[in-house]
C-alpha cells in the first residue's frame, strides 16, 4: 500500500503537495530540500563510468539534473496525467528543446494562427533558419487543419485559450486528425494549468507550459515543463539540445516552483472565480465593445470550453474598447491598483496591450489577419478582492 500522499490517483492537490516525498529520506525535513550542488561526487571510478553509460542512475552534473528537479517533473507528469515530465529554465526552452529534439531539416510543422508573440516568432522567424517549414493554420477550422495535413508535418502545435485572443482549440478533434497523419501534438496549456484542463487525457502527445505562470504564481521565477510519454520526454532530457544549450532549471526555481504548486488549486480557482466576475462586470460597460471570456453567455465556443475547461474559465480577459487603441491606452493609463505589465499567473491583477508590447513580433497585417487587433487588451486576473478589482476597473471606465 502506498504511504499517504504517494498514491497517483489521490486528488490534484494532494498529489501536489505530497507525491514523490518522503520526509523520512531526508532527517525529517517536511519540505524537500534545494540542492544546490553543481556536481557530484561518485563512489568509486567506476561508479562515475557506469552512469555515464547509463548502465546505472544517479546525479553527475547540474546541467543535467538535480532532486529538487525530479521532484518537480513527477508532480508535473501526475497533474497532467502523464508518465513523465521535464523542467526546463523557462517556458520558451521547454518549446524550443522539444521542437528542435523531435523535429529535423526537412520537416514541416503545423502551428495554430494565435500564439504568445516568443513562440510566434520562433516558429515564425528562427527556426526556419535550420530547415524546418513552418505551415500556419487556423486551427478552429477543422477542414483546414485536415487539409494541411497534406504537408505530412511531423509536428501539429497549438495553445487553447490561445494568447491573447483566448479563442480555443478542439484538442480532441485536432488530436484525431494528426493521429491519422502521424503527427506529434504539442499543446501549451500555460493558460489553463492542469486544474482546469488536461490534453493529454483529449489526445494530444506533449504538453508544455511557462512555469513562470501560474505553477510558480508568485511572478518571482522563470522556468517550463513539458509532459508526456517517456518516449517522446525521454529524448529531449538526454544528452541533446537541453543540455547542450544549457537550458537547465536552476534548482531554486525548481524549489519555488514546487512551493507555488501546493496552492496551485486553491489559486486557480480563485483566480478564475474572480475573472468571471470581472468580465462580467466589464461586459456591462458601455464602454466596452467586446468581452471575451470562456463562461460569458456570448462566448462564441461556449460548447467547446465546457467540453475542455468545464465550469472555469481561467483567469484571462479579452476586451476591446470603444474608442479603439486610444480608449485602450487611456484605461490602462487610468487604473491604479491594476498595473501595466505582460506577464500572467501572479498573485497581482496585471494589464497589457498585446498590438504593441507581447505580440508587437506579428508584423501588422499579422495581427489584423489573425484577430489580434489594436484595440485588444489583455487583463490577467490575479488574487486581489473583486470588489476591489471592479472599483479599480469602473474608476478608469468613467475617464475614458
């Protein structure tokens, strides 16, 4: 029988809290210890040879790997229901390191229209440079998904909600069709966490995430995880493009990732709790011309986020003003409590405007092409008082 908290089919939070740790292992320390540890020392000569032919386990370098970044990556694999997963210095090297292990010179890859302007301008701009092809798709379009197919990509990546229009992906659906044509699907589930969805359980083959996000949720670190098979994980953790790049997690953003997770739970569901109340606050302001956020009633693919997310809908809002990219401006420029700033998954309510600071990669007919229009902006919800955040929000609507 399992000790306490060790049993992967206890719930996410426990789980998240207590598997893969045993305090007994460690003088009784109730929270896993930070190594920090460059090297480490071998038993004997041999010893050290052994591991490197990886005829036995253990730690050599701390470009490789490190405890208090396994603990991580087996918490990480059992939230996103996967056999393993990997950490890696941010969520930007998790996608790179997987694409460049399991893509080649001559592939094609099939990526959705909308992405975070880093990923779009990798996929878009430097990893042509080793060539891969690059075929960009709208992904809500199943027939055109089917049609591209026809390229044979290697490789089919999309995020849902998607940044920072918060349009979705059929995961299922997309999932089947790259089946049929062989393809790898990597989803970036950094919007969602695994509280609210899981594609590895819809069919997708990987997952990835910025761990700076919500998983860290305290906006104090940088760090990336991806999940899935020890097949397809296995590769990129050895002795390739991670570790030859260097894009190792240190371990103390192993440690603090680990700490944001224990409340990761509790954090979601507040944040999406409070980003329900804050788009439907927003949605009844003249001054808005759209709010999209996945549990309003005019959200187009009501259907789809109740499939994949089910009652939450995450912590992100996008909105468009009345007065364009200037309304935009002068309500940002408006708020007090709720600050300018492009990152996500804090405990702080944070404002941006993707046209011209996350997603200014896209070049403008980029934008207008893929709906991320001058006039949107983009509200992550953090863990303030709603009340609170709906005066800030109403004091800076009536001066616009």
């Amino acid at each position: 029988m399992p000790k306490h908290g060790t049993n992967r089919k206890a719930g996410a939070a426990t789980r998240a809290i207590h598997l893969g740790y045993d305090p007994a292992e460690f003088r009784g320390a109730l929270t896993m210890p930070m190594f920090l540890t460059s090297t480490y020392a071998f038993e004997t000569a041999q010893h050290g040879a052994n591991i490197f032919a990886g005829e036995a386990q253990g730690y050599v370098y701390g470009r490789t790997k490190n405890p208090t970044q396994e603990l991580l990556e087996v918490r990480m694999a059992s939230l996103e229901s996967a056999e393993a997963g990997l950490a890696m210095a941010s969520g930007i090297a998790a996608i790179t390191t997987t694409v460049f292990t399991h893509g080649k010179s001559g592939d094609t890859i099939l990526v959705d229209q909308v992405l975070y302007g880093c990923t779009f301008a990798f996929f878009a701009r430097e990893i042509t440079e080793f060539g891969i092809t690059t075929v960009f798709v709208d992904m809500t379009d199943l027939k055109a998904v089917e049609d591209a197919m026809k390229a044979s990509p290697r490789m089919v990546f999309f995020e849902t909600p998607a940044n920072p229009t918060m349009r979705m992906v059929d995961i299922e659906a997309v999932s089947n069709i790259a089946r049929k044509a062989g393809a790898i699907v990597v989803v970036d589930n950094t919007f969602a966490t695994p509280i609210i969805q899981r594609p590895l359980e819809m069919g997708a083959d990987l997952v990835v995430h910025s761990a700076t996000k919500f998983l860290g949720g305290h906006g104090d670190l940088l760090g990336g995880i991806v999940c899935g098979s020890s097949e397809l994980v296995n590769p990129i953790r050895g002795r390739g493009i991670r570790v030859l790049t260097g894009a190792t997690i240190s371990p103390f953003n192993a440690f603090q990732i680990l700490r944001g997770l224990k409340t990761l739970k509790l954090r979601v569901n507040a944040h999406s709790q409070s980003a329900r109340l804050v788009a439907e606050n927003l949605a009844q302001s003249e001054k808005t011309t759209s709010v999209i956020y996945p549990t309003l009633p005019d959200y187009p693919q009501q259907e789809l986020a109740a499939k994949q997310m089910g009652d939450q809908g995450g912590a992100i809002i996008a909105v468009r003003f009345d007065g364009g990219v200037e309304a935009g401006h002068r309500f940002i420029n408006a708020l007090d409590m709720i600050k300018c700033a492009v990152s996500l998954g804090d405990a702080e309510t944070l404002v941006q405007h993707p046209a011209s600071m996350t997603h200014s990669i896209y070049t403008p007919e980029e934008r207008a092409m893929f709906g991320i229009d001058d006039d949107l902006l983009r509200i992550a919800v953090g863990l303030e008082e709603v009340e609170d955040l709906n005066t800030d929000i109403d004091n800076a609507l009536s001066q616009i």
